[in-house]
C-alpha cells in the first residue's frame, strides 16, 4: 500500500472518529423547565416541571436491558375552584424520573410521584385528604425509538407497535396492574413550524402519535434545545388538549461537549492533512530524476562515452608523433 493511500485513510479516520454522530448530547447539568397544565383530583391543575439529568444506568423493559440516560423530575401543581358554593383546592408535589435511550429521545420507563393535598370547604367544616399517588410504565420496544433527531425528516410516517406495562400504587395499595399490546401511528409535519414559548422562538418538528385507542400525543422538537418545545395530549375524541407543556427555561449548554468535540475533530484533522502533505513531500524527494528530452548539440546520456581506462588510447584521438 503506497504511502499516499496510508494518509487518506488516516484522514478518514481522523475524521470519522472526531465528530460526533449522535443528535442528541446529554450531559450533566441539563435541564428543561416546563409550565404545564393537567388535570389533578378532578381540577385542572397548573404549576411548572423540570427535567434535569441526573446519570446513565442501563434500565430493562419486558426483559430487554438498554442503556439509558435517567432525568430526574421535580415540579409543583396547584388548583382551587367552588362548585355550588363550596371551595375547594389541591397542591401537588411532582417527583419521579424519566428513562430515555442515550443519544435518542425514546421513553424506556417512566416512574411518576404525585403527593397530593386536597382540601374541600372550609373551617369548621373542611375535609382534607392526602393522596400519594406512583406510577410505573415501562414501553417495550422504547416509546419513539423510531425517532432519530438525526434523520428524521418533514413528512416521515412510520407505525411503532409497543408492550406498554404500567403499575399504580395509591397509598401504599396496588390499584392497577395492566400489561397492554399498544400500536402507535406516528406523523411528522410536512414542513419545519416556528413555536413561541417563554423560553424563546425556535424552529421546530411537529411530531403526532396516535394509539389503538385514540389518544393523541402532539410533540414539537428543536435542535437547539435538544428536547420538545411543546407537549400535548389529547384524550379519545376531545378538541382540547387535556395536557400541555409549554418550555419556560432550559439550560442545554452543558451539550457543548458536542461542540467541543467538533472543535477537536477541526484539529485532528488539519494535523492530518499536514501529516498527508509531509508524506507525499517526502515522497517526491526520493523518486528518481526522470530523463529530460535531447537538446541538439548536447550529447544526451547515451551518447556521452564512458571514460577511458589509464594506459588505453582514447577511440577516435590520433596520436601525436615527436617531432625530430
């Protein structure tokens, strides 16, 4: 193999192991703050959530074990009405963690905690109840796993068939344990659509799911923010959204790992190429001189004689004789 073909494989090397290939960079440090809108104990509860990652782990779902990036959740909730007079109010704590596939965004599990204080009437005649709520689903193969930032591209449709396992638990007591086959639709938007949210303006994708059931998932992805913009859900035949979440702050910064791995990826390969320049230079000083073409009057290299040995009259010379 010639020394040039060594170098430009060396240079492809370089530069396939500089940059990086995941779309998705997470790093600790992350986090991503949603105002958000749901519905808690009968009343539609606002407050924010944030996700933070907090690790990596590996994390199995129907006995599949996948490397996992884990985003601890935190958030608060609160929501007062009067129905025929009588008020009544709840205040929720939000915990649990988010297990999604690393270097993608596909959910592998979700372990959510609601901690919740619900009031109705008031002194002296006042019923107040803590609900503690925990929920466990695991998705088999990980929801959205067919969604690579990367690639996926304006107008992709695909179908993602999934063994969704959820476990709730109401106070200590298991009320729900249901193991369900669940097949998802999925279409992206035909073209990229701007969303305005506290945190800033972005371009986004416009992610839907559909199940068997009916129920919707609307998700707008950025780049830039390296996670949904927007989030909602839609129940089984309803127009408005029983859900949303709506990013007020997010801090990806600490993704510019990916940066600086671009950075180094620029100057591996400059050493390289400087590295291909000296080979092929050092080279070009050892071929050998090649013939230059015959001038007239010069004697070309074939044509000049060999000299002659000492005691051997030269060819061609006439010998002079002594004079008397």
């Amino acid at each position: 193999m010639s020394p040039s073909v060594v170098a430009l494989f060396l240079v492809f090397v370089f530069i396939t192991s500089a940059f990086p290939v995941s779309a998705v960079d997470r790093v600790g440090g992350q986090f991503w703050t949603y105002n958000v809108s749901m519905p808690v104990a009968g009343l539609n509860a606002t407050g924010t959530v944030t996700y933070a990652l907090s690790g990596q782990d590996s994390v199995k779902a129907n006995g599949v074990s996948y490397d996992a990036d884990i985003l601890t959740i935190s958030g608060n909730l609160s929501a007062s009405s009067t129905l025929f007079g009588v008020p009544s109010s709840i205040s929720t704590v939000l915990g649990g963690a988010r297990y999604e596939s690393r270097g993608g965004m596909s959910t592998i599990r979700e372990d959510s905690l609601q901690l919740t204080n619900m009031s109705i009437g008031s002194a002296p005649v006042q019923l107040l109840a803590r609900i503690r709520t925990e929920t466990t689903t695991t998705y088999a193969p990980p929801y959205l796993s067919k969604f690579d930032p990367a690639t996926t591209s304006p107008g992709d449709t695909w179908t993602e068939v999934i063994t969704l396992n959820t476990t709730t638990i109401v106070n200590g007591t298991t009320v729900q344990g249901i193991s369900r086959l669940v097949t998802y639709k999925v279409v992206v938007a035909s073209s990229m659509e701007e969303v305005t949210v506290d945190a800033g303006t972005f371009q986004t994708l416009k992610i839907t799911t559909t199940d068997s059931t009916g129920v919707r998932n609307m998700y707008w992805w950025s780049s830039k923010v390296q996670n949904f913009v927007v989030e909602k859900r839609y129940d089984w035949l309803s127009s408005q959204p029983s859900m949303i979440l709506s990013l007020k702050e997010f801090d990806s910064s600490a993704g510019n790992g990916t940066l600086i791995a671009v950075i180094v990826g620029v100057v591996v390969v400059a050493v390289a190429i400087v590295i291909l320049a000296a080979i092929l230079n050092a080279r070009k000083k050892g071929e050998p001189v090649p013939p230059q073409p015959h001038q007239a009057g010069v004697p070309g290299p074939s044509q000049v004689p060999p000299p002659t040995p000492p005691g051997v009259k030269a060819p061609g010379l006439l010998e002079k004789k002594p004079r008397n």
